[in-house]
C-alpha cells in the first residue's frame, strides 16, 4: 500500500505541473476510447482486474500476463469522413514484466486546398497517429503499476509535427476481485518539432476510475472521476448562455450558488453499468453528465451523453459493439475483437 500512495502522489505532483483549461489542447486522438467496452460505458478507460487487452492501451497498469499473445483491432467511423482505429498486441516478458504494443490514427479525411486567390489546388489528406509501448507489474496481490510510452505524429496536408506523451497508472483489486481502483495521469508530454513554431499542449488528464461487482449478482457498477486537475470544467456557449435576461425587467437571471456547484462538480462524473451473462455474453450502459451538458439541445431532450454496447465471445474471438451519442445527429458505432494467438500457434 505505501507503493500505491507513493505512486498517488507522484501523479498529483506530476497534475500540479501540467494543469491544463479544457478546451485549450491538441491531439484529440489522445481522448479517444480504444475499445468498444470501454466506449459503451463512456468512459475514457476501464479499471477492472480482467484479462481483456483492449484494455491496456488505455489503462496500462491492467497490462499482466493474464492478456500475454492476445490481438486487439478497434475501428469507429467518426464525423464527416474521419475515421478511428486501433491496434494492440500483449507479450508478457517474464522478469522485465508484460508489455503492450499499439499503434492508434485518427484520420480526418479529404479536404479541398485553395491558393491565395481561392483556387483550387488538389485535395489533401490530415491524420494523427499513435505508437504506444507500455508495460505493467503487479507490486503485490492487491496493487499493479504500469505506464505507456507514446509518440505521437501529427501530418496535415505538407505539414508534420511530433510529440511523445506519458501514460502513469496505479490500481488497487480487492482480494476476492470485485472491487477495483485505479489512479492515473495521461498524457504527460510535450510536442518536440511544431507545424509552424507554435507549440501545442497535449491534453492532460488526472482521473480516477472504479468498479464493484455485486455479489451474487451478474452486474458490475462503474463510476468516473475525471479532469481532477481542474475543477471548473464548464463552457459559456455565446448561442446558448447560462444565464439569461428577464423579459420584463431586464435583469440578468443567474443560476443559484448550489446549482452553479452541483454543475460544476457533476462535469467530473461518468457512471456505468455492466451485465455479464458468464463470459458468453455483456452489455454495458454509460452515462456521461459533461458530455449531456455541453451536447445538449436548447430546451429539447435527447440521448446526448449516454452510451451503450454489448460484446460476445464466438469461437474464441471476442467481439464488441458500442454507440455512444454525443449530440442529436451523430452517435458514432464501435467495433473491436479480440482474440488470443495462442489458438493458432499451439
């Protein structure tokens, strides 16, 4: 345990150094979910003592020998022709611990170019791309360390640029395994050659994650704790302001002090729940507050912040699917599997 708050405090000392306003980052790509499960909870990574290495790319101390020679393909058909997917291979080393590989792109699509004077020049190409090393081991029974490596390489039409950023994680597993916590701080990093002098931040992030199986129960609750390096996570929309004027007096109406508070604090929340049939079968449902509250349409409800999924084991292979809906128009769909190579190499 005195490892494990040992870690805790690096990270809230690593936070302190790197806070960041939200909003105010590059590289996207870093945010984006890598397996289905994980995006039909909508969370940005599990913590769960599991032998999925879907998972590893996201939360690193989950990487263990439990996943060693298991494949993971993502793939999510995003906004406008921009695409996301994943790739992640676990090979457990023995003494120096089990490591993950992964390679992740974000691709953003065709664009049209124009010169100076509005004519065209061609189509061209932007996509971010993500190598990821990590590695993990378990401290004792209870506690697993792990952290993840990432270059990052950024190219738009002719322009190129390049970062590396850190994922540093900590969790703690109940003895019997039904209750699982994790600390992590993602992203610490810095971008080494820009596109054009002006240096971007990656988007850090300190959260802190769980989970509990009910006894006797198929079910399995998940909860959130994100951006803990800011508290104020909220977005004035100029079209959409949270205060307002009175018609008839004129006066600006404002939101009470308890209700500013209980805004504020909720934007860290996510929560979720798993049912799982065996290991045949699970689905997953996921909501996310900030996600509903930034998504959200003036005075009209919708589905803007909840997510959902479910995932099969067939032969060997384990497939997932997830929909996770960001605003009235666009809910993108998720697909991964994972299978163990072991299967075809006996």
């Amino acid at each position: 345990m005195k490892k494990l708050f040992a870690a805790i405090l690096l990270l809230f000392a690593l936070s302190a150094a790197h806070a960041q306003i939200a909003g105010m980052t590059a590289y996207s790509v870093l945010d984006m979910p890598s397996s289905a499960r994980i995006a039909g909870l909508g969370f940005d990574y599990l913590s769960i003592y599991d032998d999925d290495v879907a998972l590893t790319l996201d939360n690193p101390s989950l990487i263990s020998p439990r996943v060693s020679n298991q494949l993971t393909v993502g793939f999510v058909n995003l906004f406008a022709g921009a695409n996301f997917g994943s790739v992640a291979y676990s090979h457990d080393f023995k003494h120096l611990g089990a490591f993950t590989f992964g390679l992740q792109f974000d691709s953003y699509g065709q664009f049209q170019g124009y010169d100076e004077y509005e004519q065209p020049t061609g189509t061209f190409s932007a996509a971010d791309y993500v190598m990821s090393i990590g590695w993990g081991r378990a401290i004792d029974d209870n506690v697993a360390i792990g952290a993840n490596f990432k270059p990052i390489l950024s190219h738009y039409e002719t322009y190129t640029a390049f970062a590396f950023g850190i994922d540093l994680a900590a969790s703690y597993f109940s003895t019997d395994r039904s209750f699982a916590l994790t600390l992590i701080g993602r992203n610490i990093g810095a971008q080494v050659f820009t596109f054009d002098g002006n240096t971007e931040r990656l988007p850090f992030e300190l959260s802190l994650a769980g989970s509990y199986k009910l006894k006797d129960a198929p079910f399995r609750l998940y909860f959130a704790l994100n951006e803990l390096q800011q508290w104020d996570l909220t977005y004035e929309d100029e079209l959409n302001p949270s205060a307002t004027t009175d018609p008839f007096t004129g006066e600006v109406v404002s939101r009470s002090a308890i209700s500013t508070f209980a805004d504020k604090a909720f934007r860290h929340l996510g929560v979720g729940i798993e049912l799982s049939i065996r290991k045949a079968f699970f689905a997953t449902v996921g909501y996310n507050y900030r996600q509903m509250a930034e998504m959200r349409a003036a005075e009209t409800f919708n589905l803007s912040g909840f997510s959902f999924g479910f995932g099969i084991n067939v032969k060997g292979f384990k497939i997932c699917y997830a929909r996770n809906n960001y605003h009235l128009t666009q809910a993108p769909n998720y697909i991964s599997v994972t299978t163990s190579l072991d299967r075809f190499f006996r």
